[in-house]
C-alpha cells in the first residue's frame, strides 16, 4: 500500500494543481462567474466616480470682464515744512501758515453690475476722492462718477458712460455653502486683474466692528490691499459678494477675506440708485444683551430679550413709551434674543410703518406700538482716509 502511495502520489498532486491553475483561469467550464466581467464592471463604476473640473477657466472668462481696477486722487493739504507743526511756534503765528497742496493716489476694483454702467465698490475706496478712472479689462478707460455711498455696509455706487460694456451674472449668496470653490478677482498692490482661489470659510460672520450692518462671507482665497470692491464668484462665474476687507497681521493675506453678500449689496445698490441714498428704519434705540445676571434680576428664564440701554430724545422710541431697562422680548412677533438681528429687522422695515413691540418692565409685560422713523445718516468723521 505504501509503495502504491509513493508511485501515484506526485502524478495526483501533479494533476490537482494543473486542475486547479484550469478552473482559476476558466472558472466558466465548472459554473462559476467569469473574472473578466467582474473587473469590466469595477471598471465601469470607477469611471463614473464624479470628479471636480481640473479648471475653473470658463468661470473666470464669464466674469473678469465686469471686473475693472480703480485708480483714486485727492487733493491733500500739508504743511511745507516740520516745524510749522509745534505747538509752540503756532501759538505765535497761529493757523494761518503756508500749506503744500500734495496728490494722494489709491486703488481698489469694481464690478459693472449692468450693461448702463453702473458699477459697485467700497465706500472707502473712492470716500472723499477727487478724481475716479475705472480701467476695464478690454484695455479702455474712463471716469466714473458717484451716485450715491453707504459708509454703514461700506459700499458705493459708481457711474461711467461707455458703449457695449460687460456686466457680471448674478448669483444667490444665500444659498452658498461652507466648502463651495471661491474666485476672487480683483487688482491687488495695483498690479493689474489677478484671480485668485479657495473656498467659503464662514457665513453670516459679524461683530467684527468694520461696519454697522455685518453679515459677511470669509473665505480663504487671498485678497490682498486693491482687492477692496472686487468680485467673490461662484465656481460658475456668477457674482456672490463684493470683496471688502481682511484680517491680517502683516498687510498681507493671512487666508481670511470677508467679502459682502450680494444680496445685500443689490438691497443697498437700488436704494441708492432710487433714493440716492439707503433708505432704513429707525427706532432710536441703543440695546445690549440679556446676561444671565440681568435675566435673573428681570425674574426672566429661558426666554430671549435685549436691555433698552439708551434712548434718543423725541425718537420713535420715546414716543411709542419705551422706557430705559426695558427688556424688548419680540419686535412684530420676531423674538429679540440677538441685539444685532433685532436692530437689522427694523432696519428693513419702511420709516412710517408701524410695529408691535412686546417688553417686560417691572416684572410685568406690555405691548407697545411705535412708527418707525427714518434712520438718520451717520456722522462724517473728521478725517477720513481713502484705503
């Protein structure tokens, strides 16, 4: 038996092993499913994987042409010499010394929002200019005059007359996305038309004291000084904010560029253009939060308000009975939990209307009726700078 095992043993194991070779590569001839399908059909689902474009050059041909650089003069007057400006000395001779008139430039960008020329920037690029030339990307040039400026959302509106001009596609900022691919497109340190890329950062950012009315798009795509008043587009093309400002540390881009949504902006562009200014409601009030502290002195508890902290005399606060240490718990059955959204509800509401006011005073509640007013324009500051 054992020599009938040893001379047929490595012919069996010779046979299993060329069997086994046969069915791994024809598994069809003993009913299992050929390999070759199987890889056909991995390599179909792999190519329709969907992929992002490896360019966003046909975004950057739809909207760069209704970008165009700004170029800014003003006049500036100076003392011709250092010592003028010593107190001592001007106690002798006083204010009436020699000045030297000098030419201060800026620069900045600007979107053509329609084929008639109207185009929106920064306030603080073209505040207090003298002279505006708008460049456009087709090499022609121009003068541009002011229409109307918001120095509370830092915008302005601007005029040329040209034939045949290019104007942006507009986009919806409000359905933008943490994530979604941005192109911001302006002339940074004046070097001409640059695009640059990244992403939406953040939505809805405020409290960052560069406005009155802030409801920014931080994204990362780096905007740098000329930037200001440049178009933040989609990766389509289309128009989502209006670059305004950047937090860095050393003037350059650190990665964190707001821009205004275009919403907004629109919202602010036809007001001026209608009104010649933006036209905002008014209660003359100035609120602060509800701290816990405060909730707990008012006997309030997990209910939402904000603290009348200040009231303008004969404004429509004060006329509809608000009192200082007022808590203001809903305005037109809006619950006021958030100062800044509170005083932006009735910023949209037209001056004339009337809107319920629901508070607690004294530990009781009251509902109160006021007229909004008009929001008055906010004071000119002694020495604006164009930047």
């Amino acid at each position: 038996m054992f020599k009938a095992l040893r001379y047929f043993g490595w012919p069996l194991l010779t046979g299993l092993l060329i069997a086994l070779l046969i069915i791994q590569r024809f598994p069809q001839l003993v009913g299992l499913p050929s390999q070759d399908v199987n890889l056909q059909q991995v390599a179909q689902s792999s190519s329709s994987v969907v992929q992002g474009p490896v360019t966003y050059a046909d975004a950057v041909v739809l909207a760069a042409p209704a970008v165009v650089n700004l170029y800014t003069t003003k006049v500036a007057n100076k003392t011709s010499h250092p010592l003028f400006e010593d107190p001592q000395f001007r106690r002798f001779f006083g204010d009436n010394l020699p000045k030297q008139r000098r030419m201060e430039s800026s620069l900045g960008s600007g979107v053509i929002m329609s084929p008639e020329g109207y185009l929106l920037t920064n306030n603080h690029v073209v505040a207090n200019a003298d002279q505006i030339v708008v460049a456009l990307k087709d090499g022609r040039e121009t003068l541009a005059r002011v229409i109307g400026s918001d120095p509370e959302t830092d915008l302005a509106v601007l005029k040329i007359d040209l034939q045949n001009l290019p104007s942006i596609t507009i986009g919806r900022s409000d359905n933008i996305r943490i994530g979604d691919v941005a192109l911001a497109i302006g002339n940074p340190f004046g070097v001409g038309q640059t695009v640059t890329m990244g992403i939406i950062s953040a939505t809805g950012r405020n409290q960052l004291g560069l406005n009155t009315y802030e409801d920014f798009i931080q994204t990362d795509a780096a905007i740098n000084p000329g930037n200001s008043g440049g178009a933040l587009v989609d990766a389509n093309g289309n128009l989502t904010g209006i670059n305004t400002a950047i937090f860095s540390k050393s003037g350059g881009s650190q990665g964190i560029g707001f821009a205004i949504p275009i919403k907004l902006a629109l919202e602010v562009m036809k007001s001026i253009i209608e009104h010649g200014q933006v036209i905002r409601g008014w209660l003359g009030i100035e609120v602060q939060p509800l701290t816990q502290e405060l909730a707990d002195s008012f006997g309030l508890k997990d209910r939402p308000g904000i603290v009348v902290a200040g009231i303008f005399r004969d404004g429509p606060a004060q006329k509809a009975g608000l009192q200082l240490g007022d808590v203001i718990l809903s305005i037109d059955g809006q619950p006021a939990g958030d100062g800044r959204k509170s005083m932006n509800q009735v910023a949209r509401t037209k001056p004339n209307d009337r809107i319920e006011i629901q508070i607690m005073r004294n530990g009781k509640e009251k509902k109160l009726t006021a007229e909004v007013g008009l929001r008055p324009p906010p004071a000119p500051s002694a020495t604006e700078e164009v930047q």
